[in-house]
C-alpha cells in the first residue's frame, strides 16, 4: 500500500539531496562546468568516470592520486552529492562532481584531454531497441576515442557478462586494442586500482557476482 505521507517525506528527502548538490563547491551543473571546468582542469592530468552514481569509486581513486583530477559525471545529483560530501569531509580536492548526460561529454572536456575514461557499472538495457543507450555502443565508443589522450586508455568494469561481451564485441568492431582483460578481476593479478570497489559492485559482489574488467586503448 502506498502511504501518501511517506511520498511527501521522499520527494523532501530527494529535493533535500538536490539543495545539498547546488551547495557544495565541488559540484555543478553542466552548463557551469562549460564555463569554469576548462580553469579548473589546466595543467591536470585528467581522467573522469561516467555514470558514475554515487562518484565513491572517484573519490577513492583521487584520494590515491593526488597528481591528477578525477571528474564524477552523472545525471542525478542526488547521488553525486554522496561522494561530493565525502571528498569535502576528507579534505580531497582533486576531484569534482558534474551533473550532465554521458552524451554531451564531448562538449565538457577538450579532445585529447582525458588521460583515462572509466565506465563502471553502466545500465546494461538488455532489450534489443534499447542497444543505443548501452554507454558502450560504437555512438559513445566514437566520443572516448576523441577525448583520450594519445596513451589514453577507456576501462569498464561490469557485473553482467552479455553486456560485457557485447561490449568487448563493439570496442573491437570501432578497432579498439584490448589491454588488459579478466572476467573475475578481484581473482586476478591486475591493478589495485582497477580493484576499487564502487557502490553498485560492492552490493554485486556481496550477492555472489564476479567482476569483468577490459582495458582497451585506440591507436596503438
Ligand atoms: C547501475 S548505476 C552504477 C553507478 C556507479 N557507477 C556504481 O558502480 O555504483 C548506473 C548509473 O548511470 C547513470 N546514468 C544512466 N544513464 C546515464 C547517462 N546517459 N548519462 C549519465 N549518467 C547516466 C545513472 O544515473 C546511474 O547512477
């Protein structure tokens, strides 16, 4: 049964989230990051995360990183601001929250400017007529590979193996080179790093799944 009282109470909660996503220093909105993102990165070593839900995984990976700046992309603030508190608490300034669509990506970040773009957890909208919004068809693939730096690399990490090979199937198809591959990276001897665990893998993990990892790079 639905308790009307307990609709208001979650739409304050969420407005709540929203407010607390506008305050913070450390997070904007597309069309200000447009205008101040270009200041903020210079001189950086850039890698972002898309999709990035709660930006936990960012957060972990700037306070490993200080020489570089990690930028959590997502289009809900409410979950931003999750980690955008976190870095703030901890005193982490090298990385920043943006709320915006994966799609408009190429209109944040300069080509040849991102030294790593990592994809965790992506939707995997299994149905057939919904291929174009999987966040590694060749139509987002085309958009990493022109803002990767020349030694840049795209890492995704995914619970679900057929959308994990259907990505494989689309990173060679755009004649992407496959790095560094497991279908159980928590097993495996690669980074630890890659190994950092985001809040949807943390769940998925505690449910039995295994981790997939690739690695791939454009160009050689
Ligand atoms: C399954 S969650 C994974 C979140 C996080 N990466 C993790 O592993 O905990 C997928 C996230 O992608 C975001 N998302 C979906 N489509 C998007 C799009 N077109 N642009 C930006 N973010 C998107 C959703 O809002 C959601 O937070």
């Amino acid at each position: 049964m639905i308790d009307p009282n307990d609709f208001v109470i979650a739409r304050k909660r969420k407005k709540y989230k929203f407010a607390k996503f506008a305050n913070a220093k450390n997070c904007f909105e597309y069309n200000e990051f447009l205008l101040q993102g270009p200041t903020l990165l210079q001189g950086w070593t850039l890698q972002i995360e898309m999709g990035a839900g709660t930006g936990l995984f960012s957060v972990e990976l700037a306070a490993q990183h200080p020489e570089a700046v990690f930028v959590a992309i997502d289009v809900k603030g409410d979950r931003l601001q999750k980690g955008a508190y976190e870095a703030l608490e901890r005193g982490i300034e090298n990385v920043l929250f943006v709320r915006a669509r994966a799609d408009q990506i190429d209109q944040l970040f300069a080509p040849k400017s991102v030294e790593k773009i990592w994809l965790t957890f992506p939707d995997p909208f299994p149905r057939k007529h919904s291929a174009g919004r999987r966040m590694t068809h060749p139509n987002f693939l085309k958009k990493y590979a022109t803002l990767l730096a020349p030694k840049g690399s795209f890492c995704l990490k995914h619970d679900n193996p057929a959308f994990f090979s259907w990505s494989l199937e689309q990173l060679v198809g755009q004649r992407w080179h496959i790095k560094e591959l497991s279908f159980d990276l928590h097993d495996s001897e690669l980074s630890d790093d890659y190994k950092i665990k985001t809040t949807y893998e943390q769940r998925w993990l505690e449910e039995g799944r295994t981790t997939h990892f690739v690695r791939a790079v454009i160009g050689e």
